[in-house]
C-alpha cells in the first residue's frame, strides 16, 4: 500500500475515474447493441446521431482511440444507410 499523501490521492481518483469512464463506456455499447438491433431507417438515422456524438465524446476523453472511434462510426453508418 502507498504512503505517500499524494499516492493515496491518486489511487481514489483514479478509481473514480475508471468508474465513470467505466460507465460511458458500457452506455455507449449499449446504445450501439439498440441502434444494430433496429430496422426501422428513421429509428435508426436518430439513433445514429446519439451514438456518433457518444462515439466521438469517448475519443475525445481518450476511453477509446480516435481511429477505433472512426472505424466504429463507419461501420454504423454503412448499417443504417443499407436499411430500406
């Protein structure tokens, strides 16, 4: 265990972040699996818009890497615009 002041600072923080990164995280995969999940092309171009935006907050919190966020992003985006 750490002695220093500032480690054990450090320890809650970071266990706090990883929580919330944790929990944005999970929340965007979740709304991933619904918009994957959907057949109706207005839902889904909606659905779309929500999850890109979440998509793009993870890369610019660096929970994911910019290019795992763009490929994720495309790979959506050819799935909603192949629905009728």
């Amino acid at each position: 265990m750490a002695n220093h002041k500032s480690s054990l600072k450090r320890i809650r923080s970071t266990e706090a972040k990883r929580l919330r990164n944790r929990y944005q995280h999970k929340t965007t995969r979740t709304f991933i699996k619904k918009l994957v999940g959907s057949t109706d092309k207005a839902e889904a171009t909606e659905l779309y818009k929500k999850v890109a935006g979440m998509i793009d907050k993870l890369a610019k919190r660096n929970i994911i890497h910019k290019n795992n966020a763009s490929n994720k992003k495309s790979k959506l985006a050819k799935l909603v615009n192949a629905l009728d």
